[in-house]
C-alpha cells in the first residue's frame, strides 16, 4: 500500500536535499502534490492484472489479434525518471479473445509501476499466457527514457525495443516476420 506520509516526509527531506526551503510559498504544498501523484503513477503496485484479463469472449477463430500503438508510461527504477513509449501485443487465440481494452489495461498496470522496460515486456506476455492461454504471444515495447535524455549521455530521440516471445511466436518465425510486417501497415 502506498503510504502517502511517507512519501511527503521524503519529498520535505528531498527539497532540503537540494537546498531548498519546503515552507516557502511556492513549495509549501509539494509535498502532498507529489504524494497524490505518487498514488496515481504507481497504483498498478496494489492492481491485479487477472481482473482486467478475465473478460474474455468465445471465439472459433485462432488468427492473430494484434494491438499495436499502446501508449504508456512508467518509472525507471534506476533513476526514478519517467520513461514512455508504446506497445504492441500479439496473440493467437485458443478459443477466447479478450476485450482489446483489457490489453491496453494490462500494459497500464505493469506500467504503473517501478519497472524496467525488459521485464515490463516480459510480465505482459506471461500474464496473457497465464490468464488467455492462447497460442502464443509477442510484445514490443519501444519507449524514451529520461534517464538518457536528460541526464546522463543526454541523447533525446533515442528509443530503447524489447521483445518478448511465447509459445506458437517462439517457434514460428514466419509468425514473428507477420506480426512485423502488421506493425508496418
């Protein structure tokens, strides 16, 4: 649970960190901005992905589902800056598809939280085959990441892909060359 005081205690220590005052007019309340934020940004901690992955509908069809331009963002867990970007999630259903919002939720989850962006890929594509079952799955996620950007080697515009490849996309790559070749059009 995301324990609000905790966080504006940190937040008051953080500006006196930096050698500002947190009692002037300006700061006086960012404290408790940043605690609410915090409880926004990071509320996929306490979400259960299961929830939003359950609505599934039948279906005789076992072609590929695609979802692509996601857009997302998260925290890097490194540095504590945003990162963003899209996703898009392939799978081949057995049976059941899920309504297409509930794969923008699960990105939404996983990305509402302390992350990076290998395992996020990594987490979405486990959690469609645990909870859909289907064929197979593919996710790519391509994000900016501020601590690049802004810091650090500072090179704006630079976009990190990662991939994660489950059951009939592992071993099909003509599957995997299709999921590419949708992501074009």
């Amino acid at each position: 649970m995301i324990d609000q005081e905790k966080i504006k205690e940190a937040v008051k220590l953080l500006l006196e960190g930096i050698g500002e005052e947190p009692e002037r007019e300006g700061l006086k309340d960012t404290p408790d901005r940043v605690a609410r934020m915090y409880g926004e940004i990071f509320a996929g901690m306490e979400a259960d992905v299961s929830v939003p992955l359950a609505k599934v509908f039948s279906v005789e069809s076992s072609e590929m589902v695609l979802e692509r331009d996601i857009p997302f963002y998260s925290m890097c867990e490194h540095h504590l800056m945003p990162f963003y970007g899209k996703a898009h999630i392939a799978y081949i259903p057995e049976g059941k598809v899920v309504g297409l919002s509930k794969l923008a939720r699960t990105v939404e989850i996983y990305a509402a939280r302390l992350q990076i962006q290998e395992r996020m890929t990594g987490q979405i594509a486990d959690a469609l085959m645990k909870h859909l079952a289907p064929g197979g799955v593919m996710v790519v996620l391509e994000a900016e990441h501020m601590c690049m950007t802004m810091r650090g080697v500072k090179k704006p515009g630079s976009r990190t892909v990662s991939i994660a490849v489950r059951g009939a996309f592992e071993e099909n790559p003509m599957l995997q060359e299709h999921f590419f070749r949708m992501l074009r059009l």
